[in-house]
C-alpha cells in the first residue's frame, strides 16, 4: 500500500474539513437549523477492514440509541449514497449512514408534519440530495485545490450491510478504501456518518502525487518519492 506522510495525511484532513464545511452551509439550508461537520480522522483501510468498521460503528450507534431512549433500530443495515468520479485520479466515492439516523436526516428535511409511512418513500431521494451535496462539495475542494478536474456520475441510492453496500461499489479485496469519519452536529442532533473514497493502487498513488504538488506550491516543498 502507497502509505502518507504525516504531512501529507495533516493536509489531506485540512482539504477535507474544507469540503465539508461548504457541505454544512448547504445543509443548513435544507434542514433550517445550523449544522456544522469536521472530519477527525482519516484511515486508510483494506476492504475487510473497512466492512468491520463500519459494522462496529452502527453497533455502537445502536446501543447508544437503546440507552437514550431512541429505539434499537436497525445497526445492521446501512443507508449510502454513491458517484462515480474520473479526473486527477479516479474513485468511487461513498457516503454511509446506519438506516435509523439516515432516517433522522430525512425527518429534518421534510418536517415533523409528515407521516412516518411517507417518510420511509421519501428516504431514497432525500438521501440521494444529501449524498450529491456531501460528495461533491468534498471532491470539488479536492479538484480546486490540486487545480485539477474530476468529473462525477449521478448518485445512486443503496441499502444493506456494509458488505453489501462495498459489493455493489466494485469494491475489491485488492483496493484501499479511504475512510473518512464526518461528525455532524445539528443544534439538536448528533450523526456519525463516513465518506469512503475506493482507490485502487494507481489511484492512490496519483492521489499522493496531487497532495505532494500541493504541498509544493502552498509551502515550496520537494516533491515526495513517487
């Protein structure tokens, strides 16, 4: 695996914080109530590793929500949201949310007057606004700031297990999955969500590159070893 540097890694999470704040003013606008969103981590993963997390992470959630009075709801499916993108380097992107809390968002967005029947009809292509905005606000940082293009397919709505959701995305044994926590914080809510970036070995390394060329015109650096 083509590995970063520390500072290549500390740059990455600053592009991406970058694209997720632009994400939150948008969604403010959707749900009418202030919503701001960081990135605290980013892991580079195996596909394996990858599905464990996520499974680990809706568990918790699960449990959070029987402890707060929220219901167990269902920790093993998993709502995402998927595009495709070809540039400066080629990925497909995907944003994951468990079932219950992509639900929440939904409920946010349409309002409290609706019926839970129509709310559940209504997942998919809210999601799917949600995904296009999250996504495309962290991909268009990533090509401003390389100076470069990517290009991306419409969304496409998934539920299931996260072995499922990483089937249905191309995702390989052989590819390293870029996963990146995002926290959204609502005046009123709290949603653990994660972007996952599919890059197979020349993607990742075109993805260095463009770090590595960043980071020589933002601080006159070297390039790194290719």
């Amino acid at each position: 695996m083509v590995a970063l540097t520390e500072l290549e890694h500390d740059a990455l999470v600053e592009i991406f914080n970058i694209g997720v704040g632009q994400a939150a003013a948008a969604m403010s606008g959707i749900v009418n109530e202030e919503v701001t969103m960081s990135v605290p981590s980013i892991s580079f993963l195996s596909r394996s590793e990858a599905a464990q997390l996520l499974e680990a992470a809706h568990r918790n959630d699960t449990r959070n929500d029987t402890r707060t009075g929220g219901g167990a709801g269902n920790g093993e499916r998993i709502c995402g949201v998927s595009q495709h993108y070809d540039g400066a380097f080629s990925t497909e992107a995907l944003l994951m949310f468990p079932e219950n809390k992509s639900l929440e968002i939904v409920r946010l967005m349409v309002g409290e007057a609706v019926p839970l029947a129509e709310l559940s009809g209504m997942e998919q292509e809210a999601m799917s606004e949600i995904g296009n905005i999250i996504l495309n606000s962290c991909v268009g940082t990533l090509a401003n700031i390389f100076q470069q293009e990517l290009h991306g397919s419409l969304p496409v709505y998934h539920v299931g297990s996260s072995d499922e959701i990483l089937d249905a995305t191309g995702t390989r044994a052989d590819t390293v999955v870029m996963m990146l926590h995002i926290d959204f914080i609502l005046e009123k809510h709290q949603i653990h969500g994660y972007v996952a970036f599919i890059l197979d070995v020349t993607a990742l390394t075109d993805l260095k590159e463009q770090i590595d060329r960043y980071l020589q015109r933002t601080m006159g650096l070297p390039m790194g070893p290719q």
